[in-house]
C-alpha cells in the first residue's frame, strides 16, 4: 500500500462527507421521510470509506493487517491513536450503521438521522480534517511510522 491508495480514500471520503453534509441540511429543513432515508445512507457509506480510511492509514503506520480488518478494530485502533473525541460515540455509530444497514424500523431511522445531524457528521469531519493535517498535507512518510 502507498500513499496515493491514503490520498485516493481521503479524497472518497471528504466527497462521502460532502455530500453526506448536503443532505443533512436538506433534512433539518424539510424533516421528510424520503430525505431521512438518503440521509441515513450516505451516512452508512460515509462511515465504510472513513473506518477503510483508518484502517489504510495503521497498515501505513507499520500496523499489522490482522489487527485491523474491521470497523471495530480499526477504529478501536484510531481511539488508542488519539483521533477519536469520544470512543462510545463511534461505538454507538458502528451500531447505528448495522442496524440500519440490516432492518427497516420508521422510529430508529428517525433517532439515527438526528444523530447523524447533531454529533456524527461533525465528528466524522472533524477526524478527517485531523487525518488531512497530520497525514495528508506535507506529513512526510516516515513521520507515519510508529517507532514505539
């Protein structure tokens, strides 16, 4: 892995959040279901390119691939990294994501739009613009590496 594989997933991602950040201001100002249900899925692949995000960037810090294969390990291991403002949110937004990636219930869509509007997609923008500085912009490759 290189890192033109880190700038193309960060790229992905900051279009994902984009427009995942389009929606959100659609439905806090017109709270239709239609909306809501667009909303919840670009949260749904905001969410898969960022955790992939993480996951490509600890491989490039010298991270064993098997420590980070999925969404919880990967973002367990950006919660160690000190990305991560609060660990129980991105906990209860990996359940957000599977629960409505796997059913349908009117009630629960409506709970998870209005996190996603309040505290996910802020949190989510506010880890990416951290990856952007500290591994986007000029970070020379081997300031990556962890050396522990």
């Amino acid at each position: 892995m290189d890192k033109d594989v880190i700038d193309r997933g960060y790229q992905q991602t900051g279009e994902a959040l984009a427009r995942l950040g389009e929606v959100v201001t659609k439905y806090i100002a017109e709270p239709d279901e239609i909306i809501r249900d667009a909303l919840i899925q670009r949260f749904e692949f905001s969410y898969e390119l960022l955790w992939k995000l993480f996951r490509k960037i600890h491989i490039m810090r010298g991270k064993p691939r098997s420590s980070v294969r999925t969404a919880y390990e990967a973002i367990a291991e950006a919660g160690a990294a000190g990305w991560l403002k609060d660990r129980a949110m991105w906990e209860q937004m990996r359940e957000d994501r599977n629960v409505t990636s796997h059913e349908y219930d009117r009630n629960i869509a409506t709970i998870v739009a209005i996190r996603v509007c309040n505290d996910y997609l802020p949190e989510m923008q506010r880890v990416l613009a951290h990856i952007k500085t500290n591994y986007i912009d000029n970070t020379p490759y081997d300031k990556w590496i962890d050396r522990a």
